[in-house]
C-alpha cells in the first residue's frame, strides 16, 4: 500500500449501535498514525497519536488499535450517539510526508 | 476551538493571480503545518514548517511557498493561481520537541480558508 485508504467510505448507523472503520497505512518506515474526527463547519479535532505495533488508545466511547507490522488501525465507536455524526480521518507519515485517508463519514440518526 | 486562527475564511481570485493566506498557531506551538483539501479527498500535505524553517514538503510545485515568523504565525502562497487550486487551506500547529520526531505531534486546527479560482 502506498497511500492511506479508508473504509467503509459512508456509514450510517442508529443510536446506540456500535461500529468500527478501517485505516489502511504503508507500514515501511512508520512513525505514527493520527486519527481526527471532522465535524460539519469546524475543525478536524485530533482523537489519537498512535505509535507502537498494538497500541490502543481510548477515550470515552471511543478506541483505536494500531498494527504497524500490517500496516492498519480500527476506530470503534461503542454505543454511538447523534453527535458522533462526522468524518473520521486518519493520517500517517511514510517518509515525512503526511498523508491522510479520504475519511470515513459516519451519520448515526437517532 | 483549538486556538488556531486562519484568514481569510473565504477568497475569489482569477487564474493568473497571486494569493496569500494566513495562520495564526495556537500559543506557544513553534510548529505550523499547512494542507490543501480537495472535495471529496482527504487533507493533502503542502509543506511544514519548524522555528522557522521548512521541515518537509509535499508533492506541490515551487510556486506554492510559505513562511514561518518569529511569533511562530505563517503565511502559504500560491502564485500565477490556476483552476484545479481552488480547494479548502487548512493550518495546523503543533509543539515541536527536539527529543522525538514531529510527526508524533497532536495537530491543532484551524477552520480553513475557502479559496475558490475563477
């Protein structure tokens, strides 16, 4: 993989299910992958710096792991709620040269 | 808010012109990073700048240029504008520490600039 992929590209889900996206990184030269969630006319705000293989990071109902040896990391939203309606993106730098994913846009409708 | 300012938040220009947006980081960041998004693509890397100094760059051609100023605020340039720049701009400011690699930073925001070429 040479560029950040992510999936799925849209989800839509009800409150209170739980859900999870891909990130796909190069996993050569790795030093660390970003997660933001993106909300409709605000800024990208930073969810995780992740940087070892096996990482996970948590905060509140929302977690990340990281696999660098495969090159991929999950996002999971436990019991998801109206205002996590937004674009998840995540970022990693092969070579000094951050690259994000397209985003992942996740409307959860209650 | 992450503290970090852009302006202007929206521009018209025409093909040919020149364009200057500004950054303002969020205090105490030496770091500043500038993106450009297309619709429908994720963030792409511009360039990164570190006390004042450019620290990596993207695959955009030289006539987009930046600078850092002593109070760590930044300016991205764009000259002779052609159609397909016409995207979002967004900063993003960090701390930089000399002990790990910059990439490792949490990024702070700003909202963006609108740039629109007719």
């Amino acid at each position: 993989i040479l560029n950040v992929e992510q999936s799925p590209q849209s989800l839509h889900v009800q409150e209170g299910d739980s859900t999870n996206f891909t990130c796909s990184f190069p996993s050569s030269n790795f030093y660390a992958l970003h997660w933001y969630r993106w909300e409709t006319a605000k800024s990208p705000e930073a969810l995780f710096v992740m940087t070892l293989n096996g990482d996970e990071k948590k905060k509140g109902r929302i977690s990340a792991t990281l696999n660098t040896k495969e090159g991929y990391s999950y996002l999971y939203i436990k019991g998801s709620q109206p205002e996590d309606s937004a674009t998840y993106l995540c970022a990693s730098e092969p070579n000094n040269d951050m690259r994000f994913g397209a985003g992942t846009r996740l409307t959860v409708k209650p | 808010e992450t503290g970090v300012t852009q302006s202007p938040t929206h521009l018209i220009k025409t093909r040919g012109q020149q364009v200057t947006l500004r950054c303002s980081s969020q205090s105490g960041h030496n770091t500043v990073s500038w993106y450009q998004q297309a619709l429908g693509q994720g963030p792409q890397f511009i360039f990164q700048y570190y006390r004042e100094e450019e620290n990596g760059r993207g695959n955009f051609p030289p006539r987009f240029s930046g600078l850092q100023f002593p109070n760590y605020s930044s300016e991205l340039n764009v000259n002779a504008l052609e159609l397909d720049d016409s995207a979002l701009y967004l900063c993003a400011s960090s701390l930089g520490l000399a002990y790990r690699p910059l990439s490792t930073d949490t990024q702070y925001f700003g909202p963006g600039t609108r740039l629109t070429v007719l």
